[in-house]
C-alpha cells in the first residue's frame, strides 16, 4: 500500500534528507587515496548523531553499519572495511537518516583521485538518468515511466541497468511501496499522484547488467567484475511535479564541481 504524505510531512521529511546531504557533503572533502570507508563509516555516525538525527542503516535488518559504500565492481550494500582507497577508485556512498520519526535515503559515487574517461562517462550517464527519471514523476504517470526513461538513456550508451535493485517509497519506514526498478515500460506499474515520496536509485554497471551476493551476505556486486554507479535522491510530488527533498549541492561545493545537472528537464 502506498503511503501518502501531508504537506507537514513532507517538509518534515526534507529536513531528513537534507541531514543526509549534509553528510555527505562533509564526507566529500574526505575522499582521497589512503582513506578507509570504516573511517568515512565513524565520521558519518558521528556527524548525524550530532546533528540529532539516528543512523538509518544502523542495526536496519541487521546491517552492522552507519554507511553502505560499494568500491569499484561493488553496486550497493557494501560494508565499510580498513582497506584504503586507492587513485583510480570509485566508491558509493549509500546513508540514511532518521530524524523526527522520517527516514532520508541518499546517494552519490566519488572518484577517489583521477579516475580514466570511461569510468568518468558511467557516473555521468548514471547520474544524468536519475534526474530523467526524476522528471517522470508527476501526478497521473505511473511508475513505469521513471524506470522507463533511466533504461533507455542508459542503456543507449551501452551499459547494463541492474535488475535486482531497485529505488522505493520513502517515510516512516525506509523501504515503502511502491518498488521503482531503473528499467520499464511506459503508462505501466503503479500510479503516481500528490505526496507520494519516492527514493529514486540508478544503479548501473559499465558491462552486465548481471550481479551476485558476496558471501558476507550483504554486498552485491557486479558479475563481470566490471565497475557499477549508484546515484539517489529523495522526491516528493508537490502541486503535480517532482520536488527533489535531497540535494547533491554539498557535494559539488566541497569537490568545487558547478553543474546544471540537478534541474529537472521538462
């Protein structure tokens, strides 16, 4: 069942979010080659605790971190580990909030040093892909439309869209219906319409679109070995159109990127 959310909540809710970019945008300035993701993992808990908000990952399903961070052919649920970055890397950095009895869910994939022109290309396309996935959600669309349109842009420049993953309602609890895969068919699945709050999450690999578990239970990770983007925002449908709650802005401003990106198209 979808839950739909009051105006009260959904600012409510931006206040989550907008704690988890803050996160984020503290950790962008950390990245760098000899940093591990256990130390990302102890800044984010200390940073979101105190700012008053919960570690949403936390002990969630049992998971035994504040941070799910995916290195290179990892795609998500990655756990933070002392093995350092290295030039050349790419690490997603997954968080979530709960603040104010509401979840902030909110993604984005740094380049650790230089990172080659190929890689660059895939999280420019994966994260072009969640903001035209972001435009389909509006008031009379349905779900299969946002799916629909981070398929195609995606896979036009040949990568694979993972399957098995997919981006979610959002609210009191974490993962809410509906499911919203990256992948679809347009005027299909559940109906979009005022308050709904979904986190919108491409997840896309530079090869196959195929992945596997690890043995640890928790991380997944390419089949080919090839290298995987994650990116994600939290998006409320306000007055008909989409309304991004999360923002990337911390994150461009602490790695000194100006981008136009984050205006949704029409």
């Amino acid at each position: 069942m979808i839950i739909v959310k009051s105006k009260d909540e959904i600012e409510r809710m931006r206040v989550s979010a907008l704690m988890v970019s803050k996160t984020l945008g503290m950790l962008a300035s950390e990245i760098k080659p000899g940093v591990t993701s256990l130390h990302l993992d102890r800044l984010a808990e200390t940073f979101i605790r105190d700012n008053g908000g919960k570690p949403g990952f936390l002990g969630l399903y049992g998971f035994p971190n504040t941070l799910c961070t995916s290195v290179n052919n990892e795609v998500v649920h990655g756990i933070p580990s002392s093995k350092p970055l290295v030039d050349g890397d790419i690490i997603s950095i997954d968080c979530g909030v709960l603040f104010d009895e509401y979840y902030g869910d909110h993604a984005y994939t740094f380049p650790v040093g230089e990172i080659s022109k190929e890689i660059k290309k895939l999280l420019d396309t994966t994260k072009e892909s969640l903001y035209k996935g972001i435009s389909e959600m509006q008031s009379g669309k349905r779900v299969g439309d946002i799916g629909y349109a981070i398929q195609q842009h995606c896979e036009s420049k040949g990568y694979g869209v993972v399957r098995e993953l997919v981006g979610h309602g959002l609210g009191k609890k974490l993962h809410e219906d509906p499911q919203v895969p990256n992948y679809g068919k347009r005027n299909t699945g559940k109906l979009l319409r005022n308050g709904i709050v979904l986190a919108i999450e491409p997840m896309v690999n530079l090869g196959t679109h195929h992945v596997r578990q690890l043995e640890d239970g928790w991380s997944i990770v390419t089949e080919d070995n090839n290298v995987s983007a994650h990116f994600e925002h939290d998006i409320a449908i306000v007055n008909g159109r989409p309304e991004i709650l999360s923002t990337f802005d911390y994150i461009h401003e602490a790695l000194g990127i100006s981008e136009t990106t984050s205006q949704i198209s029409s």
